[in-house]
C-alpha cells in the first residue's frame, strides 16, 4: 500500500494538542496507557499541560499502567512520580500487578508468550514485589489466559482510549494507521486514538528537553552503553527490545542478572549467544565471529525446517508463523537472494509471534522486486 504523507501548517505539538482536546469535547470517559518511557512521557506531559489550563477535563480521565513486573527500577520510580502528578491533577491513576501473559523471547529460543507476569506459583523468585496499592485482580481479566491486549479493551469499552505510539517506530505501525485514516476512521476497532503517532525520535527528545521532563536513567544508560537513538528503547525484560540490553545493563544494576535468572533461567541465552543467527542479530560482534566460515544456504535451510513442520515447530502458536512463512517463501522464491533466505529463516528462528518481521519482509522483496521492475521497464521504453 502506497502512503502519502502531507505537510501541515502547525508543529507536531500542536497537532497533538488539538487531538487531544478533539477527544475530551465528546464529553465520554478517557483511558490513557502509561508506560513511563519517553513516549508515554511526551503524551503525559500534554495532558497534564492541557489540564493545568484548563482546556481538558481532568474527572474523565483515567491513568491505566499494566505493570508487568520484570521492568527497570528506575522506570517503576518514574511511574510513581507521575501517578502522584496524575492523582493531585484530579485524574484516577489505575496501577495493576495482574497475571496476564508476555511475550518471553527466551522461551525455547523463541519468541513465544508464555511468561506470565506476577505469576502466583512462582512469589518466590519475582523479579521486583508488586507496590502495596496496586491492583492484584479484576472480575473483567481471564488469569494467565488474557495478554493485556485482551483485557484493557473490555474494561476501556465505555470511552475511548489514548496510546502514546508512534508510527517513526516500525513500518507495521505506519501502515496500520494509515489503512485505518483511508477507511476514514480517526481510531481502530477498539475506539484507540495516538495523538502523536507523527511525531519523529527527534520531536520526543526535544520536547521532553524543552519541557524539562526527568526522564528514567536506563536511557542515559543505554546511551551510554552505545545504544543509537533507534534503539533507545525500553520496555519489559524478555521482550527482543529490552533482552538485548541486559547483559551490558548488569554494569549499572550488579544484581540485575542475578534476579532475572532466577526468574528466566534461559535469560543466561543473552550472555552467550545474543550476537548470533538465535536472536536474528545482523551486528559487528556476530559479522566478526562468524568471519572466515563458509556462507550459509539459506534457501535449503529453509526446505529443510519447512520439509518437517511438526517436528520443527512443535507448539501451536509456532505452526501458525511457519505456516505464514512456509507460504511467503513459496511465493517469493524466484525473485529472492540469500540474504532475503536468510532474514526469513531467521526471523523463524528467533521467533516472529506478532508477524513484525514477516510484514517487513514483505516490504521489503516485493517492495524491491516492484522498483526493479518499474527500472526495466522505463529502460525498455528509452525513459
């Protein structure tokens, strides 16, 4: 799908503002995702604005954090700033510790949700203890069954619901709310706006400067351990974002590993073999240790795990993506080169539940496949 972007006449603050008061006008209830990471924060910060002068109504607000245990100290320390922000501006502040399911990408050298945070059968090797305010359960929530996915909408179906994502981040998301904007929607099917789902990795950290907005430490960690600004990027600890940060975190937390271990024994996996085709890594650390071996075939890897699905893929959930993939490649396999085999044999590796990579990759061929094509033909026609 082709995506034409336009120029406005106001700045991405702005543009954000008016959606914001455009949704308080319909006088319904507000719920809003906090995170406590920089997005969450750029979207915190313009309601708490809006609300101080009054241009927002602070009683239709509320506050909803899904805390999913495995987080950064520091990120759990921001959250309870804001919920003191949130709570002397008049707005209700929802705080829940709940056993719902995550995606673990050390599970079984994929990426599979299976870790259930505040897991009941294992109090003792928690990561963190949940604070005493929190809410531990809720009539709405199916235990161990729902992802918060699952339970926000139901509990959020009176109003509607704001998130602070933002399309500079993955091209899934850019197509997603584009097709939503062509069908001349202004929110998804679960009644979701994003009020700053144009903005820029830029816009964020300027406004937060210019704000004077604290931020938590692990991104100045992060920054400091050679993170780009793509990859300032935190959320909980066995999602790939984060996983790829804990090794080199455990510097500026010593008993960081200790406690993750305990609570993931497979979390040892990102010590050892992060830089490797495991976790799909394109890195300098892997280009070094894989130096001088002979290159892969990847085309035949990929005959070969699709030559046996059952055995290859031996949960459901792994099935359904081998399924999607198994029949991508059949489609594509005239018109790609090794390295096209080679992220789609390790994005099934690594582990791909939500599709990201297998969308990109789509893009991607016959994204090329498409600009080649339009070449030859202009060649042929002497343009």
């Amino acid at each position: 799908m082709s995506i034409k972007r336009c120029m406005a006449s106001i700045d991405v603050v702005e543009a954000a503002k008016i959606r914001i008061r455009n949704v308080f006008r319909n006088g319904l209830p507000v719920y809003m995702s906090f995170s406590g990471g920089k997005d969450s924060l750029c979207l915190a910060q313009l309601v708490i604005g809006l609300i101080q002068s009054g241009e927002i109504n602070p009683a239709q607000l509320t506050v909803q954090f899904i805390d999913e245990e495995a987080i950064f100290s520091c990120m759990e320390e921001k959250v309870k700033e804001w919920r003191k922000k949130f709570m002397l501006a008049g707005v209700k502040f929802e705080w829940f510790c709940l056993e719902v399911k995550h995606y673990n990408c050390f599970n079984e050298l994929s990426n599979d949700e299976t870790f259930i945070c505040w897991d009941q059968y294992k109090k003792d090797v928690w990561v963190r203890q949940p604070p005493t305010f929190a809410i531990r359960s809720h009539s709405r929530l199916r235990p161990r069954l729902d992802a918060y996915q699952d339970f926000l909408p139901r509990i959020c179906a009176d109003g509607l619901t704001m998130v602070g994502i933002r399309t500079a981040e993955s091209v899934q998301r850019l197509q997603n709310i584009a097709s939503t904007s062509r069908a001349g929607n202004t929110m998804t099917r679960r009644r979701q706006f994003f009020p700053i789902y144009d903005w820029k990795d830029n816009d964020v950290w300027l406004y937060l400067l210019r704000e004077k907005v604290d931020i938590p430490e692990i991104y100045v960690f992060l920054w400091q351990a050679g993170a780009s600004k793509r990859q300032l990027r935190v959320s909980q600890f066995f999602s790939v974002d984060t996983a790829r940060s804990l090794v080199k975190m455990n510097e500026y937390y010593p008993d960081l590993m200790d406690r993750i271990i305990r609570r993931e024994p497979n979390a040892y996996l990102a010590a050892l073999y992060w830089d490797s085709e495991m976790f799909g890594r394109n890195t300098a650390a892997r280009k070094r240790n894989e130096s001088g071996m002979k290159e892969k075939d990847y085309k035949a890897a990929l005959l070969e795990l699709f030559s046996d699905m059952d055995g290859n893929f031996d949960t459901k959930n792994k099935r359904h993506v081998a399924v999607k993939y198994r029949k991508f490649f059949m489609n594509v396999s005239a018109i790609v080169n090794n390295q096209d085999c080679r992220a789609i044999y390790e994005g099934l590796i690594s582990g791909d539940p939500k599709l990201r990579s297998f969308r990109a990759l789509y893009q991607r061929i016959y994204g090329r496949y498409i600009t080649e094509a339009k070449k030859k033909e202009d060649q042929m026609n002497g343009n």
